[in-house]
C-alpha cells in the first residue's frame, strides 16, 4: 500500500475510528478526540446517501440488488433516528435559537414518515411496482431531513452547545449505537443457537 493509499484510508477511517476508540476507552496519538455528535450524524447521513446512489446507478431491473441496499439504508436510518430522538435532540431542545428548536419538532416528524416507509418497503418485493415508488419517496424524504439539519441545526447546535457538548453527546451516540449493535448481535447468535438446539 503507497502514502496516497494510506492517506485515504486514515481519512475513511477517521470518524468511525475515533468513534470506536471513543467506546472501547482506546486512543491513539493522531486522533485521541472523540467525534462530536454532529460529526457523527452528518457520516451517517453521507452513508445512507451513499447507498441511494448505489441504488439509482444499479439500473431498474437489479431487483434483488436495489432490494438489499434500500434494506440496509432501512437499518442505518433506523439505528441513526433511535441515537438523533435519545440523544441529540433532547440536547437541541434546549437551544436558545427558536428555529432550531422548530426544526426539531419538523425533524420527529420527518422521521415517522421514513419510519412508516421502511415499515411499507420491507414487506415488498424489489420487483413490486410499489416499491420504487416508496423508495423514491424515502429517498427524497431522508436528502431533504438531513440537507436541513446540516445546514440549519448542525450550525445552531455547534455554536450553542460548544465542541465539549458536542463530544460528549457523540459520546453517547457511539456508546449507544455499540449498545444496540452488540444486543442486535447477541440476539442473532441466540436465534441460531435455538435453531440448533431444536433440530437436535
């Protein structure tokens, strides 16, 4: 692997890193601070806007294709509404900027429509003609949501609540999304471990 290589992944890395050793308690001499909870959510949103593109470049007949990453951009938006409801607009809310705490009332909103939405397309098929319909509304439903919130929330919540804030609530994020993965997983191993049981 050459300089540029490993440059770019230091830079790929760089959130999720500080993010993992902000839960596992490890640090390193580059980056020892955690990502701030801004940070953290304005990744998640580039993720999931990720995968919408792979999903529009993936042409209309990739069915099974289109299916899988509009089910793994439901689990990312689930897991990042759960973390945003608990954690960081509860913080919001206490801004000073009245907009801002509007927009938070906008954005619980925002979010039981994508929440219904994922609802509907996870019991569709890729080749359903409804679900690229709802796909397409969940997309353009979730670009508007976080277009907003990095340019008027974000803003707002940083310059009220500060860089500490801000690190100490990604913080929290990190720990709990760690919290709900690992409980996720351990779910998983025990309904295999079930299976395997009974068919003895």
């Amino acid at each position: 692997m050459n300089k540029q290589d490993e440059t770019k992944n230091d830079k790929k890395d760089g959130i999720v890193g500080r993010m993992i050793r902000s839960v596992s308690g490890r640090s390193d001499d580059e980056s020892p601070e955690s990502p701030s909870a801004t940070e953290m959510l304005k990744a998640e949103h580039d993720e999931v806007r990720e995968l919408f593109r792979q999903y529009e470049s993936s042409g209309e007949n990739a069915h099974a294709t289109r299916k899988r990453l509009i089910d793994e951009a439901s689990r990312k938006l689930e897991m990042h509404a759960e973390i945003e409801e608990k954690i960081f607009y509860p913080a919001c809310r206490e801004l000073d900027d009245e907009d801002a705490r509007k927009m938070v009332g906008e954005s619980l909103e925002e979010h039981l429509i994508v929440k219904r939405l994922i609802k509907e397309l996870r019991g569709l098929d890729g080749s359903d003609e409804q679900f690229e319909a709802k796909a397409a509304v969940l997309k353009e439903s979730v670009e508007h949501h976080a277009d907003e919130e990095e340019k008027d929330l974000f803003p707002a919540a940083k310059k009220e609540l500060g860089d500490e804030q801000l690190e100490d609530l990604g913080r929290q994020m990190a720990a709990l999304k760690q919290k709900k993965t690992t409980g996720r997983e351990g779910a998983k191993s025990s309904k295999s471990a079930g299976v395997g049981r009974s068919a003895r």
